[in-house]
C-alpha cells in the first residue's frame, strides 16, 4: 500500500499539522513533514480542513437482504464513505430479519465484499421482530460477525419480561441492547408529534410519553439487571431528563440523537410533505433546543444517522400512506456543524466524541474510533468546514433520495475518506 501524506490539516480542529499514512496506519502525525523524507507518498493538500478519525454510525438500514430496491449494503457503504464514515451498524429488520447466525453473516460478509466501509450487523432480540421469543442472541455473537449490538428497531420490545430477560442474556458477553422506545398502544395511528400543530392539522398525535415511558422502564430495568441499555433516537425533551436521572444513579445507559432531531422541527409537516414523516416524529423547538444541549453536556453520547432509505414510490404519496424515515448518512456531518459546531455548542474535538470515540466504544467497533496518533488505524475522514452548499440529492451515493434537506444550504463537506490507509472518497468522489 502506497504512502500518503495529508499536509496541512487541523486534527481534531486543532492547529494544522501532517499526518503520514503507511501500510494502513498512521505513522507520524507532527509540523513540516517532508514529502521529500517520505519518498513517493501521496500529497493531499489539507489546506487547513479538519481531519478527524472515522466516523462511526451505531444506526443505520442497509435494507440487505429483502429491500435492494431501498439500499444495498454497497450503495449504503458507497454513501457512508461519501458522509465520512469508516464503520456502520446495520439495523436488524431486514427481509429476512436478522435473528439467526446465517442472516447476520451474509450481511458482514457483503460489508467485506463492499471495501467502503467496515459493517458490523446488529442482531435482532425477538424472532421476526415480533416481541415474542428471544432471538439466538449467543449464536449471532459467537457467529463470524461478532455481533454485540441487539435492537428491535423499527419496533419496540415492549414486554417488560422478554426485555428483562434480553438485557440478562447479553450481560454474559457485555453486548448491549438498542431499544427502540415506543410504547405501541399509545401511538396507534399516529402520524406524527402530538401537539398544537398536530391539532390544527387533524393528524393523529404521537405523544411525547409514548417514548419517555419505555426509557424510564428500561434504565429501571437495566439497573435492576446489571446490564448495559442504548436508547435509540432519542426525541424529546423529557426523554433528555430520564436518562440524566439515569446516569446520575450509575445506571449504565447511553442515548443517541439523530441529526434531523437536532434541526427540524413538527411546523414543517404543515407542507403535509412526506419526507418530514418518520420514526419518532418531528417534535417541537423546545425538545430541539432540549436535544441539543444534552448532546453537548454528554447527557446524549452519541449522534446516529438512522439512514432509512426508501424508493420514491414509498415518500411520493399522500401524507397517511407514506412510509417513515429520512436518509442520512451524507448530511450528517453537515448538520451536525450546523447545528452544534456553528452554533458553539461543540468543537470539532467534540464532533469526534460523538460521533467517532463514543459510537465506537458502546458497539465495540475495533480499530474504529481511535486517536489520530502515530501506530493508531488510518480510518480518517477530511472536512472542508468553510465551505457551504445546497443539498442535492441527485448527487448522492445513496439509492434512494428522501432526504428533508433537498436545497437547502449546510455547511461542511467531506472531501476525503480513508479506510485503513486506503482513500474510499477523493476530492468529494468514491474511488
């Protein structure tokens, strides 16, 4: 594998340095590294742009095996690479779930196959996803892909019994169990955050205790068991507080926090336009504005995309019929400089935190989330931060096109990426 020297970055959004890649490591990270001392490496001009370690996603459907005509694991990677990320989580409700041993190996293999970037499944707790009976939780950890991320996502393991007794199971092995926190009776035919705007729209309201219930009877649940619990996308400003209170009694719970909840907000769907639907709804400015300093006061660990690709004929319909979810994996770091590194809230030390060290550490993502320090993984990404520019989708790597910010000005853009020493993005294009 060829050098590279990366000349002129601010690492971590520090002071510019040079960063050497060799051999799919980085060997020296200092001042006025010389192209010379590093005969016949490749110059990559940084120009001062942050360069932080890869960005990992704990959240993310891939849609393979059964919804190729959404995502595939290539297209998904191919987008992934394109948003700065060197490592993803797939979401288990795949066609076939993934709830056995063969399905989450055909998916880790086709991530080995893809070259973009590392895939680690994640296992389903029940079979089928249907709450009912645990899924081989041992077999798909002790399988090839390693599995130690277990989720319902899409659906909430809603009995206490069969979430007590997931959360025991994966102690043996310190996994961890990513609830999707919706209690179903209180949010049957809702359409989106209940409030004043659901109201004057006549849309069934999904109410913010819907969700903040499940958290407060799982970090209970996780206390009482001993056990470690991930809270998915996190939405709501009492949610914000639950998990406070959870962490300050040394309950071992983490929470994520999705891009689009730190941006937009339930006025929106007054467009009646689909691609604002999704899982949890849009809520209001205050729960933003809630999210957002939790993430930032490390209350929220983490920033997960919740990449939910769908084909068009799924958004491109009537409000009550479309399907929920947003892509996001190339408009993640984007948002995330806007709504956080923009605004002062987080540097870019803090950027790496959230959405590299931390997601790495609660998924167990080796060689992923590492210090950008000589003998560490060359698994890096390159952001040009001074530039901005108008979302468009037709560029994307993504198969499927239902992004919320289509002409709309971000900031940010990642020009390169490398997976262990090995560039997957050039100057904004995949290799």
């Amino acid at each position: 594998m060829s050098k590279t020297l990366i000349r002129g970055a601010k690492v971590l959004g520090g002071e510019p340095q040079d960063v050497l890649i060799d051999g799919g490591v980085v060997e020296a990270v200092g001042r006025d590294l010389s192209a010379e001392v590093v005969e016949g490496a490749e110059v990559v001009e940084a120009d001062g742009k942050v360069l932080l370690p890869g960005l990992v996603d704990l959240h993310t459907h891939l849609r393979e095996p059964g919804r190729e005509d959404s995502e595939t694991v290539l297209t998904g990677t191919r987008a992934a690479a394109s948003g700065g990320y060197t490592n993803v989580f797939a979401m288990a409700n795949t066609f076939p779930v993934a709830d056995t041993a063969g399905v989450v190996e055909q998916v880790w293999r086709l991530g080995q196959e893809s070259g973009y970037c590392d895939v680690q499944p994640i296992g389903a707790v029940t079979v089928g996803l249907e709450g009912a009976k645990l899924a081989e939780l041992g077999a798909m950890h002790e399988s090839a892909a390693g599995v130690t991320v277990f989720s319902d996502d899409g659906k909430c393991v809603h009995d206490a019994v069969i979430m007590r007794r997931a959360l025991e199971y994966v102690k043996a092995f310190n996994g961890v169990v990513a609830q999707h926190a919706q209690e179903p009776r209180l949010t049957e035919g809702a359409q989106m955050n209940e409030g004043v705007v659901s109201a004057e729209l006549g849309l069934g309201g999904w109410p913010a205790v819907a969700e903040e219930s499940v958290i407060a009877r799982d970090v209970l649940l996780a206390e009482h068991v001993g056990s470690r619990v991930h809270i998915c996308h996190l939405s709501t400003a009492g949610s914000v507080e639950i998990v406070r209170w959870a962490k300050s009694r040394g309950i071992d719970v983490t929470a994520e926090v999705t891009p689009h909840h730190l941006l937009l907000t339930d006025e929106l769907v007054r467009s009646y336009n689909p691609v604002y639907k999704v899982n949890p709804p849009l809520r209001t400015e205050r729960d933003v504005m809630a999210l957002r300093e939790a993430l930032a006061d490390g209350t929220i660990d983490i920033v997960a995309t919740d990449h939910a690709p769908h084909p068009h004929e799924d958004k491109d319909c009537e409000w009550a019929a479309a399907a929920m979810g947003m892509v996001g994996l190339e408009t993640a770091l984007s948002v995330v400089q806007e709504t956080m590194v923009d605004t002062g809230l987080l540097d870019w030390a803090g950027v790496a935190d959230r959405m590299s060290f931390k997601p790495a550490k609660i998924g167990q993502a080796t060689g992923h989330g590492r210090p950008v320090s000589a003998g560490e993984p060359a698994n890096l990404t390159l952001v040009d931060a001074a530039y901005r520019g108008q979302v468009d989708p037709a560029g994307f790597a993504s198969r499927s096109r239902n992004t919320p910010y289509e002409g709309r000005e971000l900031p940010g853009r990642v020009t390169h990426t490398w997976l262990r020493g090995k560039a997957t993005l050039v100057d904004g294009k995949l290799t």
